[in-house]
C-alpha cells in the first residue's frame, strides 16, 4: 500500500554569493592571488586598482543624467513590474569599500619591491641526474633505459617500482626486448651518482651503496659493510650482543661503525625531484609597536579591485535612454543585460573580498589576544586554546575559523608560524595553573635528549619525571606525544658509550 505523507522541515542553503565567500576565505595568500586572475579573466568589468575619486562623486551634468535614469528606471518597473531587473550603482559605490563595518589594515607597500624580483631558478633533482649521465658513456638503449629509471625516482629518492614494470614500459613504449639485468646493470651506475644512494629499492640498499662508494681507507667501513650486508635486521633493532658476537667485533670497532653507519643519509635527493620550489609566504603580521600589537593582512597578492570606468560609462549611457529601455532592434538590450549580470558579479566578488577581509583581520586579532604572551615573549608562553574559544570570542562559527586558520601563516617577531600552531589542548599542573600540551612535548623533548643513551628511558619513566615536575600525565599519553615527536622507543635511542 502507498501512502502519501506531508512533512516540513526546515533546511538552510547557502546562497551563490556565501558560497563563493566561503571559498575564498579558505585560500591563502597565493591561492588568492590565483584566484583574482581568473576572475579578471571571467569578467571584464573588473580590474586593478583603487576606486578613483571622479569615479565616485560625479559632474553635475552626471548627476542631471542619473536623475533622469532613476525616473525612467521608476517608470520601467511600474510598468513592467521589473522591480528587480536594475543594478543599483549608487548602492554599490556606497557600500562595497566599507561594507562589513570597518576596513581590514592590508598592507600593500611591504612588499612592493619583492613584487618584481624573479625567482632563482633552481635545476631539479632529475635535471641534476640528467646532466651527470654523460660522464657514464651510456649507449642508445642505456641512455632509454636510465631516463626510465629517473622518470620513476619517488620525490623521497627511492625507486619503488618494480624492475619488471619499467621492462614492461619500455617493451610497450620503444619496442625494445630487455632482461631484469640489462635495467639492474643500469641503476647500480646510476645509484653511485651524486647524491650517492640515489634509486634505491629500500634503506638497506641504499646505506650499502654509499657504503661501498667510500674509500677503503675509511675507518669501520669494512665492518659496517658486513653488519648491513649480513645483520641488518640486529642492526635495526640494535641488539649490539648479537652483533658483537656475529662478527666477533670489540665495542670499539662496533662503535666505529655503527657510527659511520649514522652519518649516512638515509634519503638521498628527498624533496628535489621538483623544479619548483615551495616558499612561505606569510598571510600576516604581527608587531609590537609602543606596546601594541599592529596586525597586517598580506595585500600584496590580493589587490584592490574596481569596476573599469569605459564599461561603467557604457552602462549609463544604456540606462539614461528615455523611459530607460533599450531598442534590441540594434543589440543594446542584449548589451544592457551583460553589463548588468557582470557588474553583479563584479560587486558580489569584491563584497567577498572585503568579507574575507575583516574576518582574517578578526580571528587574527582574537589569536594575538588570546595568545599575547607569545606574540611579546616568544616561543615557551603559549597558552592552550582550541577553535572554539575564538568562535566565542569574535561571535562566529568554528567552521569559520577552521577556515581561516587552515594553510595560513603569519609573520612574527619569533619567525613565521602556521595558525594550526597556536591551537593546542591544555594540561593541568598540580599548582592548577593550565599549560599547552605543546610545552609539555618541548619538555619530552629535552629529558630524552639529556638521557644516559646507554639506558633510554622509557615511557613510564618519563611519565614518573614529569609528575615530579607537577605535570599529571599518563604513559600512554606520553607514548602519543613522543610518537607524534618522532622520536623512537627507548630500545632503539640506545647507543655505544665508550668509557
């Protein structure tokens, strides 16, 4: 049986104009740059640059025209019942430069100089390989094979596909029929390129191969050759007696080349496999001046924006016809309506704009009053604070925020900082006193580095001494802050002291 049912609910939607306020609050400061072209490209209307005062207070002969473009336009949509069809200028003048209360500091001039310095070029990782292939005296089909290999380098340096797929690639690709060994010839000489290490298929590989790049007469090579090649998994775990044993070594001689083992690099090329490089750049500052704080917002990549004067002389040409209708016989009315959805664009992208604005320039404000003793004092006075206690401090919602503080920097006095870097959980002291758990990780930090490295402390322990310092802390949560710490556990921070 079907049955028909009524149910009302309520359901908020977000208008075009929110969405694409939303959108842009969540870029950063080059995104946005981005972001402004396109939109410029899209829309004619809009260009760069400042509203200019003839633009805004017109000749009287303007005013005799736009006086009489109103009553047209009162009598059109009396007529017509058009009460919306007309773009209001004068209410777009009057309210897109101080449209959300106040204007939001952007500091243009800052920056200015850098704007048309160039970037260095900067020769990638692959570039690197590419022009070191020469001094290898490579034939055609080496040459093939070895641009396979550095086409198929992880950005880490390491070479994760299997040697049987780049055959494959090459078969389908050139037609040529090659072995495993004809590619595995290939990278053992490209792996000893600078950096050495370079295409490995893993770390035991890649410590032997800048193992056995070394001199003979390097001190412990011989031995750390063995203990890699032969005890690589008693290495890795640190289990000295079985190395000790295995290879019938002295300490000193284990000492020797464990250490030089240490010195290696475990990822040869990370993060040079792209041309470009990533750089910072900072969505704020913050400055002490006379004891007050001064906050920037980045204008250099976000320019002021203006509606282009010849289109808006066009449209009130098109709107001061009599009666204020156009004659679609010769296209006008076509032309009329054009300028009419571009210009609501145009006001609806830089009312965006200037939204996005005063909402940076408001959370930022609200993380330096929140987060004062840092911004005077620096790194060690960081107070805990999580999303919400900005919301409620600036009345806006957290997903707000969340946006705001997501992919955005400023700069300090301390250096530059992501936002996401001030937001922490807090931790009680036995004096009551609330600290961020970021502080209590610096301290982690410092008794593992002050630790016997004969004895690692482990986990319980470091919870024991940082109860004697007032901080009640659980072991597992001290396990999750030396994880996300990087830092390993106390069996593998164990080393060889020598008396």
């Amino acid at each position: 049986m079907l049955n028909l049912q009524q149910k009302q609910s309520l359901q908020q939607k977000l208008s075009p104009q929110q969405i694409q306020y939303i959108k842009l609050l969540q870029l950063p400061t080059l995104e946005l740059e981005q972001r402004i072209k396109e939109e410029m490209e899209i829309n004619p209307l809009l260009e760069e640059g400042e509203e200019e005062e003839d633009q805004v207070v017109q000749t009287e002969a303007g005013d005799e025209l736009q006086a009489e473009a109103k009553e047209a336009k009162e009598k059109e949509r009396e007529a017509e019942g058009e009460k919306d069809d007309e773009f209001d200028w004068d209410e777009f003048l009057n309210s897109s430069d101080d449209l959300y209360g106040y204007k939001a500091r952007v500091d243009h001039s800052a920056e200015e100089e850098q704007r048309e310095i160039p970037m260095p070029y900067k020769s990638s990782m692959a570039e690197h390989l590419r022009d070191q292939m020469g001094m290898l005296d490579f034939d055609d089909t080496q040459e093939l094979i070895a641009e396979q290999i550095i086409g198929s380098i992880d950005e880490d340096g390491y070479l994760r596909r299997p040697i049987e797929s780049i055959v494959d690639d090459i078969m389908f690709s050139q037609g040529l029929m090659l072995t495993d060994d004809h590619v595995e010839a290939v990278l053992k000489r490209l792996q000893r390129l600078d950096p050495v290490g370079i295409a490995s298929r893993d770390l035991r590989e890649c410590l032997l191969v800048q193992l056995e790049a070394m001199s003979d007469e390097v001190d412990g090579r011989e031995t750390a050759i063995d203990i890699v090649r032969d005890t690589y998994k008693a290495f890795t775990m640190k289990h000295f007696d079985t190395l000790l044993r295995k290879h019938n070594l002295h300490e000193e001689e284990l000492k020797e080349a464990f250490d030089l083992i240490q010195r290696l690099d475990p990822k040869p090329g990370e993060g040079e496999f792209a041309a470009a490089t990533n750089y910072v750049t900072p969505d704020f500052t913050v400055e002490v001046v006379d004891d007050e704080f001064i906050i920037s917002l980045n204008g250099r990549n976000a320019p002021e924006l203006r509606i282009n004067r010849h289109y808006r002389q066009m449209w009130h040409e098109l709107s001061s016809k009599k009666n204020g209708k156009a004659d679609k016989s010769d296209g006008k009315g076509d032309t009329k309506q054009f300028l009419k959805n571009r210009m609501e664009s145009a006001r609806w992208f830089i009312n965006s704009i200037n939204q996005r604005r005063a909402t940076m320039i408001k959370v930022m404000n609200a993380i330096v009053e929140l987060q004062e003793d840092f911004f005077r004092e620096g790194e060690g006075n960081l107070k805990p604070m999580i999303l919400k206690d900005v919301a409620e401090r600036i009345g806006m919602d957290i997903s707000t925020i969340s946006r705001v503080v997501n992919g955005k920097y400023v700069q300090t006095e301390w250096g530059v900082y992501e936002l996401k870097y001030f937001f922490s959980e807090g931790l009680s002291t036995d004096s009551g006193e609330e600290i961020s758990n970021k502080e209590v990780k610096a301290i982690i930090e410092r008794i593992v580095a002050e630790e016997n490295k004969e004895k690692p402390l482990s986990d319980q322990k470091i919870a024991s001494m940082l109860e004697e310092r007032g901080f009640q802390i659980a072991r597992r949560t001290v396990t999750k802050y030396r994880e996300q710490l990087g830092v390993p556990v106390a069996r593998l921070r164990k080393e060889i002291v020598l008396a």
